[in-house]
C-alpha cells in the first residue's frame, strides 16, 4: 500500500504502451474508445441544447446556451442518481431520465447526454452500455443503446425528431474546459475525472486510432477508461476491496485512485492496525464500529479535523492521519502516471511547443485538501521536471453540463 511503489515518470511509458495496444484494437485492459466526436471548429452560438448529466452520484438535467459572454444555463435540477439507494432497473432509468427532460424537449433540437458509465460510442454517438458501476446498480443493462431507448421512450410521450449524441463526464470535462479557454494558447487537451470515479481522455488524429482503419488527421476525442487499467500492481487491501465490491477483478485501477473507494481503503487498513494492536484499545473499538467511509471523511482526518471520531491518543492520531494521507498520496500518484502517459501518447507540451492544458473535475480535485496539493506537487516534479513536458493544470467547476452542450453542437 506503500505511495511510493508508484513511481509516475517511470510507470508512465508502461502505461502508454498500454494505450498504444487498445488504439490497435489488440487485447489489453485500456479499451481506448473511439467517441466518434471531435473537438475542431468553433461552438455555434444562440442554440440552446438540453443537457443530461448521469453519474455515480447524482443525476442533473439543464438547458445550455452559448452566446458571446459565455454560456447559459436554464432549468437545472439535480436528483440522486437511480441505482444508488435502491437497485433499479434499466427500463426505471430511461423512464425516470424523460420525465425529467419531458418539459424542456420543445426548447431545442439536440440533447447533449453525459453518460458516466462504460459504453462503446457506435458510430451514430450512441452508447452502447457495457456496465454500470461505480456501486450504482442497473440491472438489464449491458447491450443497451442509451440514446436509442431515451429517443424511444420520447416518441412514446409524443415527442419525434431530436437527437441525442451520448459521451461521458471525463469527454464532457474536456470539451467544456475547452469552451473556457482559449484554444490557440495548447498543443493539446487532455480531459480528467478524478472524484466519485476515475478516468482520463485525450484528443488523437483519426489516423491513430488503428482499429478503425481511418485515414484522417481530423481529432476524435478518445475516452481511455483508464479505471479499467491493471498496470499498477495493488496491495492486500485492495484484494479485500476487490473482493468484497459489486464488480471483482474490474475496475483496477479505479478501485486504486477513485473517491468511492479510498475511505473504504483506509477503514480496512484501520481495522487490521487495530486487530494488529497499533491502535489504542478505544481507537480500536471505535475503528470496528465504523461502516463505510467515503473520502470526504478521510480527507477531513487527513486535514487533522474530526479525529475524536476514532482516537483517543496523540499516538493514534498521528497513526491514522498518516494512512489517509498515504492513500490520497497514492492515488495521485496513480493519477500522475496516467496523465503523464496520454501526454507521452500525444506529444502535446513536448519540445518547443505550447504548454498541454489538463482540464480536470471530479470532488478529489475541487473540494479535497489532501489530493489536489499533491497531484499538482507530481505533475510538476514528475512531467515537467523529470519528462520535460510542459503542462498547464485547469480545475473546472461543473462543466459537463456545458461540454455535453458543445458535444452536441460540434458534432
């Protein structure tokens, strides 16, 4: 569980290699999936497109526009995403997504859908889904197109014609970092989800994407689904993690880096320090009442807060920060290694040419104090330092919802 069995400038080129066998179509654990979207040309202004956002946590829907100050947000509504409290079903979704959309379908032509879960992007931009994680439970799933059974359902209520391009949060983070930005001042865009999940994506020539035998220099967006990644070899308690979740043997490396799961690491590595008597007797039957954590508890231990929660000594205080901070240390360094291979991957931030912008969100790097610090401490010690790549490192603030918009409106 040692951090520093990590190391990002060196682990990087393995991991990059890895994304050059899921580009060839060859097997391996990154699938590197074609979005069949590209992030060239200008966002068309004045047109408004509905938005939906469904993740591993909550499900939120708007109505975007761009104009010359920016953009436009109507209608947002924000509910609990169905699968989390209770197992739902897949037909329960799809109903559940055009009640909520239903009263803004007569506002706009196009419907930006960011759909946060594995699926491979048809050539269509549907998505057709291959799993639903991130300990959200839809059941009858796996094979179904997203945009095909939410267009369904809407001609069923009596609304034809619209049409909805699917991506996921980590492509919609890319596209709406670079709606703010601009664009001329990179080399390259890399798009990064680091909260509830992990993943990563990046932007390549069609050419490079071997397994669809185009011959084109015209970008297509590439989502890595580099949770799914097994490179980085894992500790004891990871295989109790992996075990004891809804998905065993997938999801390496989200399962490694991802908030969902980092609390639940340290409780697991609390409660062997307890039975192991590193821990005060009280500490230790506090530590073994505990359920599920989530890391917005660990981070606020690892900040020194709220330790009278399970210590009961300075000695026990110091034991519990440390394995808190060593987790979120840990998956930054995970992190670190991923975005410093898609960098390798793309050339951009190289040699002489512009800095490579990362665009990034998730609630790891926008409302965590343990995380962030040392993602960007790596980012320029490991790939600016030791790999020499330039690289500018951009937090976003809700920008699916517009990068779903712009998905929509370039493609």
């Amino acid at each position: 569980m040692d951090p520093e069995r990590v190391e990002p400038a060196r682990d990087a080129w393995k991991m990059k290699e890895e994304m050059e066998r899921g580009l060839a179509g060859e097997v391996c654990s990154l699938p590197m999936i074609p979005t069949y979207l590209s992030d060239d040309g200008a966002i068309p202004r004045n047109r408004p497109v509905v938005v939906i956002d469904a993740g591993g946590t909550n499900f939120r829907k708007a109505l975007i526009t761009f104009d010359d100050s920016g953009y436009r947000v109507e209608g947002l509504s924000k509910w609990k995403m169905p699968g989390t409290e209770r197992p739902a079903t897949w037909e329960e979704f799809i109903s559940f997504t055009a009640n909520n959309i239903i009263s803004l379908m007569d506002k706009a032509d196009k419907v930006g859908f960011c759909f946060s879960f594995s699926a491979d992007i048809t050539p269509e931009i549907d998505g057709r889904v291959q799993r639903i994680d991130k300990e959200v439970v839809i059941t009858g799933c796996e094979g179904q197109l997203v945009a095909a059974s939410l267009k369904a359902e809407l001609e069923r209520r009596g609304v034809f014609g619209k049409k909805v391009v699917i991506l996921n949060d980590t492509v919609a983070v890319l596209l709406g970092g670079l709606a703010a930005v601009r664009r001329s001042d990179y080399s390259g865009f890399v798009g990064q989800v680091s909260g509830t999940g992990t993943n990563t994506c990046c932007s390549l020539p069609a050419r490079r994407i071997g397994k669809l035998g185009l011959d084109s220099d015209r970008s297509m967006i590439v989502n890595l689904e580099s949770g799914m990644y097994n490179g980085i070899e894992g500790g004891d308690f990871d295989r109790v993690l992996d075990e004891q979740s809804h998905n065993p043997g997938q999801k390496r490396f989200e399962k490694l880096t991802a908030g969902v799961y980092l609390g639940e690491l340290c409780r697991l590595m609390l409660n062997a320090a307890a039975d192991e008597g590193l821990l005060s007797e009280q500490a230790a039957e506090r530590v073994r009442a505990l359920g599920w954590i989530d890391s917005a508890v660990i981070d606020a231990w690892a900040s020194g807060e709220r330790l009278e929660q399970i210590c009961e000594t300075e000695a026990d205080e110091a034991f519990v920060q440390e394995i808190c901070r060593a987790m979120f240390e840990r998956s930054a360094r995970c992190m670190c290694t991923n975005l410093a291979a898609i960098l390798l991957l793309t050339g951009a931030g190289s040699g002489e040419s512009k800095p490579a912008c990362v665009c990034a969100e998730g609630s790891l790097v926008q409302k965590g104090r343990s995380y962030r610090p040392v993602l960007e401490a790596l980012i320029q010690k490991e790939i600016v330092e030791k790999l020499g790549i330039r690289t500018e490192y951009r937090i976003g603030n809700e920008t699916t919802l517009p990068g779903s918009a712009a998905a929509a409106l370039l493609n």
